[in-house]
C-alpha cells in the first residue's frame, strides 16, 4: 500500500474522537449500523440561529417516478426572489437524510443569501440506480418551473452536493447536460464520490484510515450499482466528455479516498475548456469540515465556497 500523506493534527484528534461517524472496511451487512451513524440530526438552527423559515414539500414524480419530498429553507416573507441551492446530502447512496448537514447549508445559504432546498432521495440498495438520479432530476424540474416557494427564484439554482450528493450531483449535471434540459447555474462539489472503481492511488493510500475508505466505497457502489452499466449518470467519472457543464467548484482533502477522483474530474473539466474551480486542502479527511467543524482548517476551507458563489451569482 503506497504510504498515506499526514493528516491535519486538529483532523487527526477529531478521527480519534469521533470513532461513531468513522466508516471504513464496511460490508454490505454493516450498512443497517452505517444508517444509524446519521442518528438524531434534526436541528433548530436554520430556523434559530439564521432565522429561515422551515418548509416540507413534494415534488410530484412524473410517468411513473415517485413523489420526492424536499425540505426547504426559506427566508423570512419580505424578501424577495433569492437563489436557490438545491442540496444533496451524503451517506454513501445508502444512508443519510433531508435533514443531514442543513446547518452546514443554512450557514451557506445564509452567508450568500440563498434558500436550500434539501432533497430526500432514495437509497441504495433499497432502491439502487438509477432511482437517486431520476429523484435529483424530478426534484430539479419541479423547482426549475416555479412550484417551490415564491421566495425561491428559479432561474438561479446551484446544485450541491457532499460527498455521494457531490458525486449525484455531478451526474446529475451530466444527465440535464445530455438531455439538453436546462442546466444548474453551477455545481458545487464538496468532497464527491466521484468514481466507482475506487483503484486510484488515494483510495490505495487511505485504505483503513481516514473517515471513509475504499472497501467501504466498493460495498456502497455495489449496492448502488447493483449489477447496472456503470455510465456516467450512474458515475461521473467514467463520463467521456466532461465539456459543456456549468461553473464547477470542488473541494477535497489531500488525505482522503476521493482525492485523485476529484483532481482528475477538474483537470478533465479544463481540458475541454470549461470553468473549475479546484482546492485540496493539506491533512484533510473525508468530510474534514463536517468531522470537525471547529478545526481552523475547516473554517479556512467554507470561506472559498462563500466567495464561489457570490461570485457565480453576480454573474447571473
């Protein structure tokens, strides 16, 4: 195995304590426990400490697809039409919530003065391939045709994601891409799972280490997967032609599985002339920021989200 690069300190002290959230050399029998990890991750503070208001809605599926429930974070009534991030939550495609990492977003959201609209896809392997994506897809039209709040404004809406969310969102963006439906105004790809085949030289690195590790990737795809064509709306990195995507903002920790995955998918993105923005942060795991919130690193790493997205904004 090559040798793994250090970890952060504060992200390595964070490892060591918080053993519950940490997922490696999982089975397809450890997914039940995986699940239970995510526990009680309701919280008052969108709606308290940034002052959102709290909305649960459908999205109505179409020939045939499910409903999709969305929770939506909106500001208070008065203000007007503000962008929209339409949120997609981690847990590997086979765990996680709605409700997972909102306050993460709400700070975001807040931050920049955008809603969240919180997407509760299904799971694997309850439900494998290609049921996330088509959910992402119906929860995006719905949004996109102006049946969400009227806070909402839907011609601006960046769609992110974290770790398998980044990943879904990643295809996602390809598949509104190839079906020439109208696109995200950006990506925002925190950390994604990117890549199936889980064979580049970070996930041979940080096998047993870190918060996320290959054998648990494998299982997680596998069940995702369940035996389909791995193309590239199922995962993004196998997609041939990465040109003609939105804006695209990625970050990842040097010292995690998905980090070679999420340097190549930029560097593919350049390559055909697109917009990517890049960052590799020194010492970080999986979902440093998430991990250990508190860590200086972390906060170091949600101030270039901030400035991507004001920036992308303006634009619009």
């Amino acid at each position: 195995m090559p040798t793994p690069p250090p970890f952060d300190a504060e992200i390595e002290r964070a490892l060591e304590r918080r053993r519950d959230i940490v997922v490696t050399s999982m089975s397809r029998e450890d997914i039940p426990r995986v699940r239970a990890l995510g526990g009680d991750v309701a919280s008052l503070a969108p709606t308290t400490h940034w002052g959102f208001d709290r909305v649960d809605v459908v999205a109505p599926g179409a020939d045939g697809h499910p409903d999709v429930p969305l929770v939506i974070l909106a500001p208070p009534h008065g203000h007007g039409p503000v962008p929209v991030l339409v949120f997609l939550h981690g847990g590997g495609l086979i765990a996680g919530t709605a409700e997972a990492d909102l306050d993460l977003m709400a700070e975001l959201a807040h931050e920049v003065g955008c809603a969240v609209a919180s997407v509760e896809y299904r799971l694997a392997p309850e439900h494998p391939y290609p049921a996330a994506l088509e959910d992402v897809v119906t929860a995006v039209g719905w949004l996109r045709a102006g049946h969400g709040p009227d806070r909402l404004d839907p011609e601006r809406m960046v769609l992110v994601g974290i770790s398998a969310g980044g990943g879904l969102a990643a295809s996602a963006g390809l598949a509104l891409r190839d079906a020439a439906a109208p696109a995200p105004a950006g990506l925002l790809l925190m950390c994604p799972m990117l890549d199936h085949r889980s064979d580049s030289c970070s996930a041979r690195q940080m096998v047993g280490l870190g918060s996320w590790d290959a054998t648990a990737n494998a299982t997680a795809w596998e069940a995702y997967l369940a035996g389909a064509d791995p193309t590239a709306h199922a995962s993004a990195a196998v997609a041939e032609d990465l040109g003609g995507l939105p804006p695209v903002f990625i970050d990842v920790g040097s010292a995690e599985t998905f980090r070679d995955e999420c340097v190549d998918f930029a560097s593919r993105i350049w390559a055909r002339g697109g917009d990517a923005e890049l960052h590799v942060w020194p010492g970080g795991a999986h979902a440093f920021d998430v991990l250990a919130p508190w860590a200086r690193m972390s906060r170091d790493a949600r101030r270039p989200r901030v400035a991507w997205l004001r920036r992308l904004l303006d634009r619009l």
